[in-house]
C-alpha cells in the first residue's frame, strides 16, 4: 500500500511470519520488497515470532537473533 504524508510518500508493509517457515525465507521476502520502496519511505508491521531482548521480550530465541542480525546488517538502510 503507498500512501502520502505531505510530500513525502511511503510503502506500508504487513506481514506474518508463520513459526512454521523459516525466518530466512521470510526475510528474503522483505528483501524483495525493500527496492519497490526506491526513494519512498517505507514501513513494516510485522508479526514475525521472533523473540528478542531487543524489543523488550524477556528472552531471546533463534528467529530473534535471525531478525537482529537482519536488522542491523543494514539491509534495510
């Protein structure tokens, strides 16, 4: 979905990621996305069931330490 705040416009992206697929299948689908984005904006809402003390959860699991290390590899800079 694009949509417009002022001037600027954005992406906005939902996803589910099923605890049943792996993490890295559904990242490789953001990584699809993110081009689409070009010079826009663009958010994600994801429900990704990935645990991690990054975002404040009491733990840390494997599909969380997937997701960090996703997020600060800087794919998505």
């Amino acid at each position: 979905m694009e949509s417009r705040a002022g001037n600027a416009t954005f992406v906005i992206v939902s996803m589910y990621f099923d605890i049943e697929r792996s993490t890295e299948v559904e990242l490789h689908k953001m990584q699809a996305i993110i081009p689409y984005a070009n010079e826009m904006g663009i958010i994600f809402a994801i429900y990704s069931n990935a645990r991690s003390t990054t975002w404040h959860d009491i733990l840390t699991n494997k599909r969380g330490k997937i997701m960090e290390e996703f997020l600060i590899s800087g794919i998505c800079t």
